[in-house]
C-alpha cells in the first residue's frame, strides 16, 4: 500500500494556530494512519528527517505531526495548500520525486493503512499566524470530528457558533480552528480521502493532560444543550464525535506563542 502521507487551551495558555507561514492556505488534509506494532517513532524519525522540507519545498505545509495518546499504533498529521490545484501539483511533484523514491519503502513498511484521510477547508474563525521556526512543543491538541450526515454544513456552523462554542467556553476551552468538508473531488485519487462524508471539525489545544481531561469533564457534564435543537439537526447530533487527543512530536509546526509572521495568512472561500 502506497503511504497516503498526507482541540482547546484549558485556563491561560497561549493558544496554538495550526496554520503555515505561507500565503494563504484553503485546504487542509487530516491525515490518521494506522501502524504495525512498534513502529511509530521509526516513522516519525523518517518523516521529520525526509518530509518536512522536502515538501514544504513544494507547496504542501505541514501544519502538525502528532502521536495519538489513545493508541500507541497511530500517527496522525496535517497537511495544508494554497487551493486543490495548488494541492494536485504539489502532490504529483512530492510522489514522483526523489526524496519520495528513496524513502518510499521504508515509509509503507511501518503501516497498514493510511486511508483514513479528511479533505477539508478552514473556515474564518481558524484565521491565525505561526512562527515560521519550529520550537519543540508542549501541550495536548484536541481535534473534534463531528459527522454531519445529510444536515448542511452551513447549518450545523451556525449551531456551532450559537450552542456549542459558548458551552466550550464555558467549560474552560478556546476553539482555535474550524473546519468543514471540501465539496471539490479528490484529483489526485493515488492517495483516497474519505470523499463522500460531510464532517465538522474543530481545534483546540491544553497544557498537559490534565487539562484536557478536566475540560472533558466538565463538557460532558452539560445536560440538555439538545433539548431545544431543531429537528433537522438531529442526524448531526446523535453520533458522538471523533475526538483524537494528539501529542505534537518535536517538529511539529507549533509555536506556544502566536507570533506577527509578516505575509502569512489563511485564506478562506
């Protein structure tokens, strides 16, 4: 199998933007792979030493390499690009160049799948800056993945916006990014993507462990926040959400500050 390469701040932390210094970016890749047992930090090692620059080089931003803290055997990345077109050229200069050719078979041999793949675009609310360095991390990311079945995404935004994020708050969060499908089709179909699913996602970042177990606490403690929703967002609702509690590696691109990167922005359709 070809490697298909390709949350919220408890109390006072300087919350984490998970956005490129680069031009503008419209397209974001949720990347979850799943492993072959104790092979994780072989691929991470591989993947900071060969795929950072060597794709960023190219267009495709990587925006976060993360350990899953519920599963030793998955590693999860984004990937971020200017537009799909921006997304098919990179991904056809990346694949059939030669950093791709060398390290190809050593890649594929720690997984057993890397198909679970989202294809998404920001929405303004993610609007951020990263430092352009790469300071080892700290801290938890938490991203939330609602499925929205046939509710609009439109609709269950403004859902989001007027019940769900006040009670984020409430609960001690800060949503730092926002994110829904991208309706354009996959054109680069060597690597799949989850195409045919309509999904919410949301970002947020914590200090340890600590934090992000209270701020789950709390937030499952809230008691009829659906009573008076609509019923045409009830097939958005009555699954619970994926939620994928993440260790940033060393170079994953996080900064604890958000710090003025002149030219850098998210770009947003």
């Amino acid at each position: 199998m070809a490697l298909a390469l390709g949350a919220v701040t408890a109390s006072i932390v300087h919350p984490v933007v998970l956005v490129a210094a680069t031009s503008e970016i419209t397209v974001v890749e949720l990347r979850q792979y799943t492993l072959r047992g104790g092979r994780r930090e072989e691929l991470i090692s591989l993947f900071e030493r060969e795929f950072i620059e060597s794709q960023e080089n190219i267009g495709a931003h990587v925006l976060g390499i993360f350990r899953d803290l519920d599963d030793p055997d998955r590693f999860v990345w984004m990937r971020g690009f200017q537009d799909m077109a921006q997304r098919r050229a990179a991904l056809q200069a990346f694949y059939t160049g030669p950093v791709w050719r060398a390290n190809s078979r050593a890649a594929n041999a720690t997984m057993l799948d890397s198909a679970n793949v989202l294809l998404l675009r920001p929405l303004p609310k993610s609007a951020g800056l990263l430092a352009p360095h790469r300071d080892t991390p700290t801290g938890i990311v938490r991203i939330s993945i609602h499925t929205l079945a046939q509710v609009p995404s439109q609709v269950f935004t403004n859902f989001f916006e007027g019940t769900m994020r006040p009670m984020i708050t409430e609960a001690g969060g800060t949503v730092l990014a926002e994110l829904i499908s991208e309706t354009l089709p996959n054109d680069f179909p060597r690597l799949p993507v989850r195409e045919h699913e309509s999904v919410f996602v949301w970002l947020s970042r914590f200090a340890d462990t600590a934090e992000e177990t209270t701020f789950t606490q709390l937030l499952a403690q809230r008691s009829g926040w659906r009573d008076q929703v609509p019923e045409s967002l009830w097939p958005a609702l009555m699954r619970k959400p994926e939620v994928l509690r993440l260790s940033p590696t060393p170079r994953s691109r996080l900064a604890r500050e958000v710090q003025q990167a002149p030219h850098s922005r998210i770009g947003f359709s």
